[in-house]
C-alpha cells in the first residue's frame, strides 16, 4: 500500500510537469537542436523525461523517461 501510493504521486507528479510543456516548451535543457526540431530534457524528482520540441508545427511528444542514473544519451 505504501508503495503504491509513493508511486502514484511520483507519476502525478511527472504528468503534472509534462503538462506544463504545453505553456513552456522550451524551458528545459537543449540536447539537440536539427532544422525543425529540438530535443529536450526535464528532471523530475529521480526522473529525466526526454521530449522533442516541433517547431514547425508547434507540438511536443515525450521521447522516453528514464531513471536518472541510467544512461539516456545512448538511447536518443
């Protein structure tokens, strides 16, 4: 029970910063940056969310979210 209620505010609290990007897109850290499209990177408690900014049609998609001390970059 403890547990799952750990967990439930940990996912809470990382869709609550997901949302956020639809008023902030890029407020996070730049990874990579092509013509029309930025790769992005947002720590959320023991959690890094990697997203893409489109800037051509002005939408956001969540890449992948992984445990911080994994290492992401291998994986984008």
């Amino acid at each position: 029970m403890l547990n799952e209620n750990i967990s439930n505010k940990i996912k809470q609290n990382i869709l609550y910063r997901i949302s956020d990007l639809s008023y902030m897109p890029r407020k996070y850290q730049l990874i990579r940056k092509d013509a029309n499209t930025e790769i992005r990177r947002m720590i959320v408690k023991n959690y890094i969310i990697i997203y893409q900014v489109n800037n051509e049609i002005e939408t956001v998609i969540i890449i992948n979210i992984f445990y911080v001390k994994r290492n992401y970059l291998k994986f984008i």
